[in-house]
C-alpha cells in the first residue's frame, strides 16, 4: 500500500476531515512559530496522491491522526531504528573494538591509611623557625594559624622551640 493512500485510509477511518487537519495543523505552527508545520488543504491532497511531505508537516500529520512519528515515518519507508544501525557501520576511520583488553600492571602497591586521621588537624610540619623557612607562604614573621585555631606570634617564638 503507497503512503498517501494508508494516509487517506487512516484519515477517513478516524473520520478526520482534511479542513481538521488544515485547522489542527495551523494551531501547531501558530504554537511553533514556524509556518512549515502547516498542512493547507491541498497540500494533504498532493501527499493523499503520493507526495512526500516534509518533517515538519509528518510531525503535524502524526499529532492530527493521533499516531506515533515513527509510526508515520515507516508508511514512508523510513525506520527510526535503523539510524543507530547505519551510523554505527558508516562511520569514517578504523571500527571500535568489539571488546577492549585490559592488562594487568606489573607492579602492586598496598595503601594504608590512619583510620584516626582528621582533617582539622595536620602534623606535617612543626611550628618552628627551622621549619618555618620551607613554608610557602610569606609567614616568617607574621601570625600563623594552629591546628588548633590559636594563634601564634613567629616572632614571640621562645628560643627553645627553634
């Protein structure tokens, strides 16, 4: 069966009058502002004798006979399936592996980590004056603040703690 006549069939099966698809059809393009959703009266003629209309006017043919696009698109011949299928086999350079070999690395390592690590608190560095030379920030002679949120004056530092 050619398209435009299943389209007729469908129409008068459904007692659908083409001044409702006209009508319908202009409301979609009104609400879509695009004037290419328009299904004029004898537009529906020429695809009811086998023209082929643009997506646009499917999409408002399919929403006017309350059937799926896709359903509409394989009266044309078209399979929205198959897309998935074409791109996969057409698509330019080498095909993707089928399946991907990962290889074990050589070497293994064990992490360990201090289940009463806190993130307020860090021990890494000493407040001392030793130490204050690697610090990155300009702190030699400024205030520094604690783990422990005090503050400590580099320069009050007592001489046993450098």
């Amino acid at each position: 069966m050619d398209s435009g006549k299943w389209i007729r069939d469908l129409r008068q099966e459904r007692f659908v009058k083409s001044s409702d698809i006209e009508r319908l059809s202009h409301s979609i393009a009104d609400i879509k502002s695009n004037a290419d959703f328009y299904v004029s009266h004898s537009t529906l003629a020429d695809i009811e004798t086998g023209s082929v209309p643009s997506i646009h006017k499917l999409f408002s043919l399919a929403a006017c006979l309350k059937v799926s696009l896709e359903e509409l698109l394989l009266v044309f011949g078209i399979d929205s399936n198959e897309v998935r299928q074409y791109a996969r086999t057409l698509e330019p350079g080498p095909a993707p592996p089928e399946s991907i070999e990962v290889q074990q690395p050589w070497f293994s390592f064990q992490l360990n980590f201090d289940t009463n690590f806190s993130s307020q608190e860090t021990r890494l560095l000493k407040l001392t004056r030793r130490n204050l030379r690697f610090c990155p920030l300009p702190c030699g002679s400024g205030l520094i603040q604690s783990a422990t949120a005090t503050l400590w004056s580099v320069s009050k530092m007592t001489p046993w703690e450098s």
